[in-house]
C-alpha cells in the first residue's frame, strides 16, 4: 500500500525526543508554576489583549511587538512537532495491517477526545475549563501514539509467539 501521507522512519527518533522534552517541559510548567526568565523575549503578535479576554476592548493592540516569556509557546511546539514525527513516520515495515492499525487508533483518540471535551464542557467550569482546553489541544495526539503503539505492541508479540 502506497503511504505517501506519512514521514520517513527517521522522524520518529527525532519525534520522540522533541515529544518527551515537551512532555518533561510541561510537566515542569505545571507544577512548579514558573517559567524560567531565560524565555522573555519581544515577540512579534498579530493580537494581544493584556487585560481582559474580549477582543476589541480599549487594551487590544494588533500587530504588534509585545514582551513575554515565551516557555509556554516552545513546550506547545515541542509536543505538537514531536507528536506529529512521532504518530506520522513509517514503521520500519509498513503494511495494510499497519494502516488498518492507524486508522482504527486515530478514531478511537478522536473519539476518546471529544469524549473527554463533553465532559469538560458539562461538568467544568470556569478558569479550570481553560486549562482543559489547553490540554485538550495535545489529547488527540497523546491517545493516538498511545494506542497505535500498544495495538503495534500487541501486534509484534502476536508474531514473535507464532513463530
């Protein structure tokens, strides 16, 4: 079956590495709430609204350079770069039992996702929706890599013990 769709292998090692520096990043960010002063940099931004969340008010400015740590926007593009490398390259060998395997896990993360985005929409609230939100944004991802791998797991030990 021709993949014209996905990455060479040698993307997923580099994937891996940008994923799970992402990953330790972020979890760094969560819990100890601070983002280290090395990232403050002037970045150039299409729409900043400093004080409120409505676009359009007195305090909005569009393109613009606007001072700001910019740790969060790295360990976004981490996660999303490496998730991609990572879920998108070839297997070492890539067959119809493989794709058929990427599909199906691709529908269970989405479903899986908006299972979790109903949830949060009916039973969270407030700032912590936000943050929900944020984490909403690399779910997709995070579900497929996890279930293509362990059905790819599954798969290759299946193998090993018919031999």
């Amino acid at each position: 079956m021709k993949t014209n769709y996905l990455l060479p292998n040698a993307f997923k090692k580099i994937g891996w590495v940008l994923f799970s520096v992402g990953i330790i990043s972020g979890l760094y960010s969560i819990f100890v709430n601070e983002s280290p002063a090395l990232f403050d940099a002037k970045v150039f931004a299409f729409l900043v609204d400093k004080f409120t969340l409505t676009i359009g008010s007195k305090n909005t400015e569009f393109f613009t350079i606007y001072e700001n740590n910019i740790f969060d926007e790295l360990i976004c593009i981490l996660l999303i770069v490496g998730g991609i490398f990572v879920a998108f390259s070839k297997q070492r060998i890539e067959d119809e039992f493989i794709s058929k395997i990427r599909v199906e896990s691709l529908i269970w993360a989405t479903y899986c996702n908006y299972i979790i985005l109903l949830l949060a929409i009916l039973f969270v609230y407030g700032v912590s929706f936000f943050s929900i939100m944020i984490f909403n944004m690399f779910t997709v991802l995070m579900f497929f890599i996890i279930r293509f791998n362990w059905a790819y797991f599954k798969l290759k030990k299946t193998a090993n013990n018919e031999e």
